[in-house]
C-alpha cells in the first residue's frame, strides 16, 4: 500500500518530485508521521490548557511537540475530527526534510 494519495504515485498536490506547493517544514525533529495545519504553520500536538486544568491536543507551533505516530494509519485515525485544513508529513530519520503523504 503506498503512502500516497493519488494513484499516479504524485505526492498530494505535488509534481511527484516532494514539490507540493505548501512550503513544509524544513524538519521534523523526530521520524514518523504527523499532523501539519499548513496554512496556519503548526502542528497536532500537546499542550497545557489552563482553563481544563489538563493537557489536551492542540496547535503547537514546534515541531518538538508535535504528536509523532508511528504509521500513516494511526496519523490518519487523528485527524477523524480535525477542523481546518490540515496534510500528513513524514520523516524517515530525525532532521529529514518531510515529505507530504497526504
């Protein structure tokens, strides 16, 4: 099963070269798979919500804190009631440049 979303083997929106057109991330500080909100520049991650007294998912702008899943499938699962628009990255190896899987 490819990662890809189109079946011509071009990466989501892109020229089949990684090119999509969203100005990704340079980096991911860890490999794997997660969630970018591209138009606002963050990420799915964790953090700190003082009114609930709790940590909760939220949009985090470091790539530090950003959810890291380990397959396409479990990245996909997360965004089942995301708002906003929002692409799947993955990196093979800390520091890679991502490539957009959908």
């Amino acid at each position: 099963m490819s990662d890809s979303n189109d079946s011509n083997g071009k990466d989501a929106g892109g020229d089949g070269q990684g090119n999509s057109g969203l100005n990704l991330p340079k980096s991911l500080t860890r490999e794997g798979h997660v969630v970018w909100f591209h138009e606002y520049k963050k990420y799915l991650g964790y953090a700190w919500d003082e009114s609930a007294g709790e940590i909760r998912r939220a949009h985090v702008s470091d790539p530090e804190h950003a959810i890291y899943f380990e397959t396409f499938a479990e990245a996909m699962v997360a965004t089942d009631r995301l708002m906003g628009p929002h692409v799947i990255l993955h990196a093979a190896k800390r520091g890679e440049k991502p490539r957009l899987v959908r």
